[in-house]
C-alpha cells in the first residue's frame, strides 16, 4: 500500500467519523422518537464502514485515526444549530445529512474509480462500502421527501 493510499483511507475514516458525530447530534436534537431512531440507524451505518477501513490501514502497518475533523465537528454543530433555529428542525436535519451523505459517497467513489495507487483489496472494501453509502444517501433523500410533503400537508 502507498503512502498515499494510507492517506485517503484515514480521510475516509475521519469523514465518516464526521457523519457519525452530525446523526449523534441531529438524534440528540430532533424531539421526534420516529426520528431519533432513523438518526442513530443512520449512524450506526458508518461503524462498520470506520472498523473496516481502519483494519485495511492496520493490516499495511499504518494506524487509523478514529477522530472527527474541525470542518467536521463546525458543519455538524452549525447543521444543529441551524435546525434548531428553524421553523422545521428535522427537514433541516435531514437536508443537511443528505448532503452528508452525498459527498461521502461522492469522495468513496471518486477515490475507487480515479486513484491508481490503489490495492485490489482496498478497491473491494471500498466498493462493498458504497453500496452501504449510497443506500443510507436514498433513505435520507426520501426521508426529507416524506418531511417536506408532511410539513405541506
């Protein structure tokens, strides 16, 4: 494995420790039980996705750094916050770890498709994670859209 590989791996992890800490937050935010819940699901997503990535890093002699980053810990409390002033604390919630979500996805796949430093085994963890990624991206999209027409009703 390359220096660089090691590299994007621990960003990877940071990212998703960055998810985690914002459903953490929004589950301890939204007084809704229905959606306490899917916010702590959610969360419970990117375990699995962190423990892998951090033994891939491990097995090459590197060690992972299970930490959220500053940009991380600024957009979760600001995505709080946000939803806390609003009119609507979870649609704002939930628009805000779509995006989440979104760029996740976007960074695991764009490293899976576009670096070339990357091992065969690297690129498997990777792509079994997508999947997971992409799935929690589709369950948050329709949750905000479940939100949205709610709040129009």
């Amino acid at each position: 494995m390359s220096a660089g590989e090691e590299k994007a791996l621990k960003k990877l992890i940071h990212e998703c420790c960055d998810a985690e800490e914002f459903y953490q937050e929004a589950a301890e935010t939204t007084e809704d039980v229905g959606m306490r819940r899917l916010y702590n699901e959610m969360k419970d997503v990117h375990t699995p996705i962190i423990a892998d990535l951090s033994k891939r890093v491990e097995s090459i002699g590197g060690t992972p750094e299970i930490d959220t980053t500053i940009i991380g810990d600024i957009t979760s409390s600001f995505g709080t916050l946000k939803a806390t002033l609003s009119t609507n604390t979870d649609t704002t919630l939930v628009k805000s770890l779509e995006d989440v979500e979104e760029d996740l996805l976007q960074h695991f796949y764009g490293l899976y498709k576009n670096s070339s430093e990357l091992s065969d085994e690297t690129r498997a963890i990777l792509k079994h994670h997508i999947k997971m990624l992409k799935d929690a991206y589709v369950q948050m999209k329709e949750a905000r859209q479940v939100i949205v027409a709610s709040a129009a009703a």
